[in-house]
C-alpha cells in the first residue's frame, strides 16, 4: 500500500512538474520525473529495525573513516616531500587541505572506534619519527591521533556529565585491541597506564589482556602495570576497599601468573599503611628475582613518598643495582629535591 502511495503521489508531481515548469532548453526530459521522485520521502515502514539503521550508519561512517584517512596520508606524504625539498610556499596549501580533511573527520561517529580497527589492520609500528614517511605510516600516527582525544574528550564529557558510558566503550575497545597485536598495545598501553580510566567496568577486559599476555608476547611490564593501575583506581575511587584489595593481592602475589603476580605485589607494596611492604619485600629477596626487583624499585620510585621510596630503592638495588639509575631519575622527575641523599644512600 505505501508502494502504491509513494507511485501515485509521484505520477502527480510529475504531471504538475511537466504542467507548470516547461523543461529548459537542452535539458533531458527524463530528469524532470527523477527530480519529483527525488523530493518524496519514503512513506515510514512498520516494524522496521533502528538497530539496522544504527548499523548502517555506523558501516557509512566507517567508510567514510577509511576514505578520508587514507586522504589525510597522501596530503601528509606530499607535505612533507615539499618541506623536505625546500618548498614551504608548496606545501602550504596542501595543509590547508589536511586541516580541511581533519575537521571533516572529526565530526564523523565512532571516529575513535574506526581508528581502533585501523590501528589493528595496520599494526601500530614502533620506531623513530622516519616510519612516517609512508602513507601506512602516516594513517597510524593519525589513528593514534583520533584515539588519544577522543580519549581525553570522552573522559572530560564522563566528568562533566556524569556519564561513562560512551567513555567506558571506547577504553574497553582499547584493551581488547591491545590483547590482538603486540604493537597496537605498546602503542596505546601508555595512553591508560597511571590515569584515572581505568575502572571497574574495564575488569573483565583486563582480565582477558592479562591471559593474552603469553599467547601473543605483548610487552612484559605493561600488563602488570594496567593490572597495578586498575587496581589503584579502584581504591582511590571507593569500588573497592583497601582490605578487599590487599585480600587480591595477597592470593595473587604467589600465583603461577607472572603479570598478575607481578602486579600484586606492586600494590601491596605502595598500599596506605605500609602493612605489607616488608612482606613484599623479603619475598623478593628470597626468590632473587631480579626483574620482580626491577619492577618494584619503579613502582616505589613513582608512587611512594620520598624517604619510603628511597629506603626500597637501597635495599632492592643490590639484587637490580642496573635499575637504580632509572628509579632515581623518575623519583627526581617527581620531585627534584627528592634525591639529595641518593647518592650516599
């Protein structure tokens, strides 16, 4: 019936258009009946699906993604060969081009989640500043680009409106991207690492990261370190409390999981109260584990107050004395007077 509708609605405007509006010269007669048609809006169906039409959506916009990075990467290519070639005044206009191009992108749904599947086609590739002068380099650094504020802007947006969701959907997606290529990790690892997003919500997902630690060789310490911020988040945010917390720790710090083993006893050691940090500490010297030294010494460095941190980095340095150098330099970059009696100490 709407079928029929629609048919006769357009024989009038036909017959009205061929009436009233005589065809300009040289124009085709068949345009004038597609343009009535083209006015009609499609009489809504029953029953239909709006997650179809979000689907659909979201598969254009995707699309769209892809066409314009891809876009963005020639312009950036040729850009670059222009400043590198001693032409600024040439490779002015195709800047312009490029900020074009980008604002373009960034009203486009979804945009991070595109770059997230971006990311994982291209492989995030680690190197020097040289990568990007391909065009497949170039869509990486601006997939990561895209991630990181969109990241930022999501968590703004959660604070301000009191909303996770969206927010909460993208770090999820993060972490499953993670857990499928070892260079999207390295890539995107450090965007969540010792921040506030990680929260209860993202348990499971790290969960899943931290069992495909092993099956794809994703990067030693970072694991630990998600694992070790999840946890703090949830402290500092009341989900969970520090005696519920230090029960976790404490049944994982002897498991057979090196990741998560590694990240309770981070926890446990920087925990209010200092309850567990001898204990932590005494287990690692009895197992002569250098790299569990390594990790705490770092751990105390960045998050224990000065005289603590100084006071684990003296007794851990003689199983790790190779890390001690690091350790110093990031309780430096915390707080410069920090280290006056490193040295000595």
């Amino acid at each position: 019936m709407a079928a029929l509708t629609t048919a006769a609605v357009g024989a009038f405007l036909v017959t009205v258009w061929s009436a009233r509006r005589p065809a300009a010269a040289g124009a085709s007669a068949a345009a004038e009946p597609a343009a009535a048609l083209a006015c009609i809006r499609p009489w809504p169906v029953a029953g239909a699906d709006p997650r179809a039409t979000q689907r659909r959506r979201v598969i254009g916009s995707a699309a769209k993604f892809t066409e314009l990075l891809a876009e963005l990467a020639v312009l950036a290519v040729h850009r670059e060969h222009r400043e590198k070639a001693g032409d600024p005044a040439g490779a002015k206009p195709l800047h312009a081009q490029a900020l074009a191009l980008w604002r373009r992108m960034s009203r486009l749904p979804s945009r991070e989640e595109h770059a997230l599947g971006s990311l994982v086609r291209e492989g995030a590739a680690s190197g020097g500043p040289s990568r990007y002068a391909t065009e497949a380099g170039w869509r990486r650094r601006l997939s990561l680009r895209v991630v990181t504020e969109g990241l930022q802007r999501r968590w703004q947006q959660s604070q301000t409106r009191g909303d996770r969701a969206p927010f909460d959907r993208l770090v999820g997606a993060m972490l499953r991207a993670m857990g499928r290529d070892a260079r999207v990790a390295v890539a995107l690892g450090p965007l969540l690492v010792d921040q506030p997003y990680l929260g209860w919500a993202h348990e499971a997902a790290v969960d899943d990261l931290v069992a495909a630690a092993a099956r794809h060789r994703l990067p030693r310490r970072l694991i630990p370190e998600l694992l070790f911020t999840l946890w703090r988040n949830e402290q500092s945010t009341g989900a969970r409390s520090v005696a519920e917390l230090a029960g976790m720790a404490l049944a994982a710090r002897e498991g057979a999981h090196e990741s998560r083993r590694i990240a309770a006893l981070q926890l446990l050691l920087v925990l209010p109260g200092a309850q567990y940090r001898d204990l932590v500490l005494d287990q690692v010297e009895r197992a002569r584990s250098r790299a569990a030294a390594g990790d705490l010494m770092l751990t105390g460095a960045k998050h224990l107050p000065r005289r603590q941190a100084l006071a684990v980095l003296r007794r851990l340095s003689v199983l790790c004395p190779e890390q001690l150098s690091t350790a110093v330099v990031r309780l430096e970059q915390r707080s410069p007077d920090s280290v006056a009696a490193a040295p000595a100490q």
